[in-house]
C-alpha cells in the first residue's frame, strides 16, 4: 500500500496544480498618450501683386485665421479680419464672408497665395502673394 501511496502522490499534485491554476490574465492595455490641445499659431507674412502685402496667423484649434492687410486697390489699409476655414482640395482656404456684397477669401499652399474679393454682382478682384 505504500507504494500505491507515492505513487498517487506526483498524480494528485498535478491534478491540483492544473485545476489551482489561474486562467491567463488579459493583457492590461496601454495607456495612450494625452496630447494637449493645438494652442500655438503658425504665422505668415507675404507680398502681393498690385503692392498690397499681408500677414495671417493661422489658428488651428478653432479652425480660423486671423489676417492684417494692405490692399490699395480695394481700399483695405491696414485692415484686420477674421476669416473661418473652408473646404480645399489642397493646400488651405479661408473665407470672410460676414459683408454679403463681397466675400474673402485666401488660399495658400506652400510659399505661395492668392487673395481674393468676390463681389455679389460678379466682379471678382485677385491678387498672387509670395511668402517673405
């Protein structure tokens, strides 16, 4: 019988470590990092055609733009105004349209840009810009 005995022995503890054993534990998920929000500003100063120039701030956690120009040839000088940013198949695209006889608009990709007035009878005035 004692044989038996040591020879139930390494069975039973077997047994119990399989059945004592605890099921894998799942994989604690890594934290993701908490980014803070977008606060800075990018800025650009450019020189345009018809000697008009302009300097946007462009502001990317409220999707606007703020802009301070000069163009003498629709009497805007020294003007500021806030444009909204809108749909563009590239590069960016910003609108004022707060005026409803004329509507703003700057487009800009890369170094380069296009400011532009359209007027509600059709007329439309637009200038090239050049980053400095």
């Amino acid at each position: 019988m004692k044989k038996i005995n040591w020879l139930l022995i390494p069975t039973i503890a077997v047994f119990l470590t399989a059945c004592n054993s605890s099921s894998p534990s799942r994989p604690t998920p890594t934290p993701q990092p908490n980014f803070p929000a977008q606060t800075t500003t990018t800025s650009g100063k450019f020189s345009c055609q018809d000697n008009a120039k302009l300097s946007v701030d462009y502001l990317p956690n409220v999707d606007a733009a703020n802009m301070f120009l000069t163009v003498p040839a629709l009497n805007l000088i020294e003007q500021s105004m806030s444009l909204m940013l809108a749909p563009s198949a590239s590069g960016v695209r910003y609108i004022h349209n707060v005026n409803p006889s004329v509507q703003y608009e700057w487009q800009a990709k890369g170094n380069i840009g296009v400011f532009s007035a359209k007027y509600s009878n059709g007329k439309v005035y637009q200038i090239n810009c050049q980053k400095l």
